[in-house]
C-alpha cells in the first residue's frame, strides 16, 4: 500500500485495504481505487452528519478521524443518498456508480463479517446500479495492419520495441500492466510467455510465429549498458533506462494509433482487438478465450462474442429468401381507365379482396 494512502487511512480502513492487498491479492491499482471510493464516502457522511464546516470543499474533508462509532451510524439509506450525490453532483457514470457501491458492500461485509466489528452489515441489501451494455470497440483487421506498418525508423525512436510492444498486445489481448510488468525471464524456451495477471494470477500465452519474430528483433536492441540492476529485469524500457511505465505505454501506443487517424481509441482497446479477431477470424471457443485473456469468470469474456456488422450482413444474405422478389402490381389498362370500368378484382364472399 502507497505511503501517501497509509497516512491519510483511520486504522480500521488501513487495516482493510492491507488485507485487500496481502491476503485477497488485489493490485495496488484495485487498493487505491477502494481507498479512492471509501474516502470521498466518508468525506460525504460527515458533510452529512454536520461534523465539518459546509463551506468546506470536499477535498480539504480529513478522514483520519473516522472511528467505529461514526461507521456504526451508517445506514442503508445513507449509502443510497451518496450514490445519488455521486451522479449529481460528481456527474459520476454508470459504471463508477456501480463500483462505489461494490467497495461499499466490500467493505462493511469485511467489518461484518471478517472483523466482527459490526453486529449487522447496513449496506447488505444495497443494489448495484444497472450499467449500460455497450459493445467493446476494437481495431478491424485492416486496421491492426495498418498499426503495424505504422511504425518504422524514420517516425520511431524505438522501432524494434514499439513494433513488439503493438505485436504483443494484438495477439496475445494483454493489458496495459501486464505487458508493462513483463520480464525477461516471462519468455520461455517452449514459445509460451508467463504473464501476471489481475490479483497477482498467473496464466501462460503462446507466443505465434509473429510474437516470437518481434521478440528476436527487439531483444538484440534492448538495453544493457547503464540500466540500474533494480531495472535489467524488465522486458520492455523507456528512454530512461527504466522499466516502462503505465503512462509510458500510454504514450506509446496512443501515437501510434492517432498515426492512422484512431486517436479517440486506447491501449485496452487492442485487447478489446486480439480477443475480438482470435473469435471471429480465429474461431477460438470462448472458453479458449477466457483462459487467454485471464478472464476469472466466463460472463466477462462473453463481451467479445459480439458479431461484426460484415458477419451480420453475411447472416442476413445467406437466408433461402434473401433473394425472393414482390410481386408486381398489376397496371391496369388504358382502355379501362377512359371508359371509367374499375379493375377487375377476386373478391371473397364478404367483398374483401
């Protein structure tokens, strides 16, 4: 847990969010997200309870006082009243919505449940907020090769990286922390990469003939020379010397894609890519999938089972009827309409035609 988070922590959420971090294994990004929700919860109940002055602004709300007595005055209809404060005032969307009201769950079950310090858990019945389904957005494949090719020696400072770092992410569907906290030793002799994943859970990739070319072409042009020894594990380096960073793969592949005019698009989107052609051009089963992304449960791989509008299209003509035509109307003849005679119509014995 990061110092800064420890200090600004009452005990009781100190205690918490290291158990989150030792015992259940959650990232350092996934703690400071619980610190981040449970802070500006508590900021909320004592702006709630008059406990610091209303002209306050929020951020300037200390925690560091929070004690049991003020947790055990929670109740379910304050947790509903800061979720709606939330996506009001905080202009919060569907899903963040969702995730303040999962550490709030987590949180209380812990103090219930774990701690014992709560009789009751306030917040038991607390529902998540519906979040709106959208289909993941992902590179076709003419794009992704357009990706690739984007990089070359005349616009790039690290080629040979780059072009492994994008060849990585396309076949392989890893995140941006995975492929940041790759190591050398990740890459295995039998073409599989050893990758740790969400929760420090492991899982093994292989390596195509693609990856396993970019790797060759990069590893004679990785840094050795003036790189710190805390440092030459690290597979992929910044300019630095230094193991690349989150923002520096941000960076990175965020050019690339603004190169070939996808600048709205990120870095997870490649992954949203990988896992979205090794489905439809690949015919990967989805329980393939699930292990090759890291997915815990099969539901959230089931996002990138979405069909492309081309597959639809194909669907559509393939149907026997696709190309049955109407029938003509009958026209009815000029002699008819200049002596006022009505077409001739079948009619049933109502007078229906």
């Amino acid at each position: 847990m990061q110092k800064k988070i420890s200090e600004e922590c009452f005990p009781i959420l100190r205690e918490f969010l290291r158990y989150m971090e030792v015992v259940k294994g959650r990232s350092p990004g996934t703690v400071e997200q619980y610190f981040i929700d449970l802070r500006t919860f508590f900021r909320y109940i004592k702006q709630l309870r008059g406990l610091v002055p209303a002209a306050l602004p929020e951020e300037e709300i200390e925690i560091a006082d929070v004690d049991i007595d003020l947790i055990r005055s929670v109740t379910l209809q304050d947790a509903i009243s800061y979720l709606g404060y939330a996506k009001t005032e905080r202009q919060n969307h569907d899903k963040a919505l969702a995730r303040k009201a999962c550490s709030l769950r987590v949180f209380f079950r812990h103090l219930t449940n774990y701690t014992h310090a709560l009789d009751y858990n306030p917040v038991e019945n607390l529902d998540t907020p519906k979040t709106k389904k959208t289909l993941p957005k992902y590179l076709t494949l003419e794009q992704s090769l357009d990706l690739l090719k984007s990089v070359d020696t005349q616009h790039s400072e690290f080629p040979e990286r780059d072009y492994c770092m994008l060849t990585l992410l396309l076949n392989c569907g890893l995140r941006r922390a995975e492929l940041a906290g790759l190591n050398i030793t990740d890459i295995r002799s039998d073409n599989t990469l050893r990758v740790l994943g969400k929760g420090n859970k492991e899982r093994v990739v292989y390596l195509n003939e693609a990856c396993r070319k970019a790797l060759e072409q990069y590893l004679p042009t990785r840094p050795v020379d003036g790189v710190e020894r805390k440092e030459r594990s690290a597979l992929f380096y910044s300019r630095l010397k230094k193991r690349i960073t989150l923002q520096g793969v941000h960076y990175v592949i965020k050019g690339y894609l603004s190169r070939i005019g996808l600048s709205d698009y990120s870095t997870h989107k490649l992954r949203h890519t990988a896992a979205t052609l090794m489905y439809q051009h690949g015919g990967v089963d989805i329980r393939v999938l699930k292990d090759i992304l890291g997915h815990e449960n099969l539901g959230t791989t089931e996002i990138y089972t979405h069909l492309s509008s081309e597959q639809v299209k194909k669907a559509a003509e393939s149907s026997p009827l696709s190309h049955v035509q109407a029938p003509r109307k009958r026209r009815v003849p000029a002699v008819e309409k200049r002596n006022g005679a009505e077409p001739v119509t079948t009619k049933d014995p109502q007078g229906k035609e």
